[in-house]
C-alpha cells in the first residue's frame, strides 16, 4: 500500500505541474500558471499521502512497453522541437498549441495515478 500511495501522490503532483502549465500557457501567464500547478500538486501530494487513498479502477487501458516508449519519445520530442523553434524564432501559436499539449499530458499522468492506464 505505500508503495501504491508514494506512486499514486508522485503521479497526481506531476499531473497537476502540467495542468498548471498548460493553464497558464493557455491564459498567456505561465509563470503564474506553473506556481498555481506546483501549489496545487504539493497540496495533492499531501492530501493523497495522509489519507492513504487507495485506487482501484474497473476499466483499464493497457499500453505495451514498445507502445510506452513511443509516446514517451514522441513527448520528448515534441518539448525539443518546442525549444528549438522558440531559439530559432520559429512562430508557432505556442499560447494555444503548448497549453492544450500540457493539458493533455497532465491527463494522461492523472489517469495513470489513478489506474485507468496501465503499461505492461
């Protein structure tokens, strides 16, 4: 179970920074976006580690280690193309683009947290 609870609280803080981010990005202030997103993650952190919460989920998505790997290359990806273009003045609608991406990759750290995504 405090395995469960330290993978769960860790999983839920990361979740929440991306929200956060993509929230300010979204809203044109990702300073205060990130700060809200960490404040936001601690308190959760917290919450889940002295409650003890346990997770269980009927449904499950099940994604290999090969399909696993993919999307974590794809998302590594996606930040170094980011940086890049922004150092080279690439104008991309970063605002609506990088805020609905970090949104995105908040909810899929959520739904793993949480055990609606599993990777075998």
């Amino acid at each position: 179970m405090v395995d469960d609870e330290k993978d769960i609280s860790g999983l839920v803080f990361v979740s929440l920074m991306f929200f956060g981010l993509g929230a300010g990005l979204l809203f044109g202030r990702p300073d205060v976006g990130i700060l809200v997103g960490l404040g936001m993650g601690f308190i959760a952190m917290a919450l889940v580690k002295a409650r003890g919460v346990e997770v269980a989920s009927e449904t499950t998505l099940r994604i290999g280690k090969f399909s696993g790997s993919i999307i974590l290359i794809l998302i590594g990806a996606g930040f170094l193309f980011g940086g890049i273009s922004l150092l080279l003045g690439i104008q991309i609608p970063w605002r609506f683009l990088g805020g609905i991406i970090l949104l995105a990759i908040g909810l899929i750290f959520l739904a793993k947290a949480f055990k609606l995504l599993t990777l075998t």
